[in-house]
C-alpha cells in the first residue's frame, strides 16, 4: 500500500511505532529462553540437557546394548530352563522320561509337595 501526500501514519490500520514494536518482539523472541504464545516447547540457541529418560531411550537404541541385553536374556532362559529340568528329575511320572511341559512340571510339583505333607501328616 502507497502512501499518498494526503494520507498520515494515523490513518493506516496500524502506526510505524506498532510495528517496531512488533518487530523488536520478534527479535527478543527469538534470543529468549522463554516459551513463545502458543508454543510448549522453548526457543534457545543452546542444545537442551536430555533427561534422564531420554538417555535411557538413546542408549538402548544402540547395537551393542541390544547384543548384551540379547546375551543376558538367552543366559536368563537356560538357567531357568535347568531349573525346570532339576525339578523334573525330582517328580515321579509315568514313564519316567516323558517329556513335560513348564506348566505341567510345576502343577506336578504342587501335587506332589502336597502328597509328601499328608505322608508326613498320617
């Protein structure tokens, strides 16, 4: 829009003082730390700190994490599987080398611990 002779700053829908104003408020916003007008996050020109989550996200991500985790796990899963083992060679079934399933091994070994206490009962 051009200005005519005729025409004064007032008469334009804003004045030259509301908009170096505005513009200082742009610039001030854009140095600041603090939270513009309908924006959560802050504008900084530093990187922010992490936390303490998101570290644990970003390290986890890593190959090398991964591997050990995947290592501890499948160490985790043999000894309770030896475990399982153990306590089957302690429970009497028929045939003796039938294979049982987790779930059996342990309904089994309820069974069986209650028995041996109304033995030790009577």
């Amino acid at each position: 829009m051009m200005l005519s002779p005729e025409q004064t700053d007032s008469d334009l829908p804003w004045s030259q003082s509301d908009a170096e104003t505005m513009l200082n408020d742009i610039k001030v916003g854009c140095i600041t730390d603090e939270p513009m007008e309908g924006e959560g996050k802050t504008k900084s020109l530093a990187p922010q700190a992490l936390s303490r989550e998101e570290k644990r996200r970003r390290r986890r991500a890593t190959a090398k994490y991964r591997s050990a985790h995947a290592t501890r796990e499948r160490i985790r899963v043999e000894a309770f599987n030896i475990a399982f083992a153990e306590l089957r060679k302690l429970l009497p079934t028929l045939p003796p080398d039938k294979k049982l399933s987790k779930i059996e091994i342990l309904r089994l070994a309820i069974c069986y611990i209650s028995y041996l206490n109304h033995v030790l009962d009577v």
